[in-house]
C-alpha cells in the first residue's frame, strides 16, 4: 500500500493503481490516473457526513482550481 499525501490529505492509502521504482534518489512512484484519483476523492469529500478539515476544504478548492477569493464568493461565510 502507498500513502497518498501528495493531494494534501492525510488519510488517502491506495492499493492498486499506481507503480514504484527505486531509483539513485530513492523510491519514485507515480499514480496511473492522478486526475480519475482527484476527482473520486472529491466526490467522496462532497458525500461526507459533518464538516470538512482545512485539508479537505483545501483539496477541493484546487480540484476545482478557485481561488480563495472565489471561493469566498461561492460560499459567504461571517465570523462570529
């Protein structure tokens, strides 16, 4: 198994679907669908139960490639 934290989530383990070489600067892996990866995560944070981490928010930010000004628009938040 691989640990996945190059999406910026602490919790992502893939099984299958990505290949590893060692190499003169250590072990190289890559994954063979990052985008088809990116977009299940995602549709995996959308169905969660409670709030999403800082992390989680993060991720789908970039996945739908805002901006934290835009997303600002999309989802007005007021603090306390």
């Amino acid at each position: 198994m691989y640990h996945y934290t190059e999406c910026g989530l602490r919790n992502v383990w893939l099984e299958n679907g990505y290949n590893s070489r060692k190499t003169g600067y250590g072990e190289a892996v890559s994954v063979e669908d990052v985008d088809g990866l990116h977009a299940l995560l995602a549709l995996r944070l959308a169905d969660k139960k409670g709030s999403l981490t800082a992390a989680e928010l993060r991720f789908l930010r970039t996945h739908l490639c805002l901006s934290q000004a835009s997303l600002a628009t999309v989802f007005p938040v007021s603090l306390p």
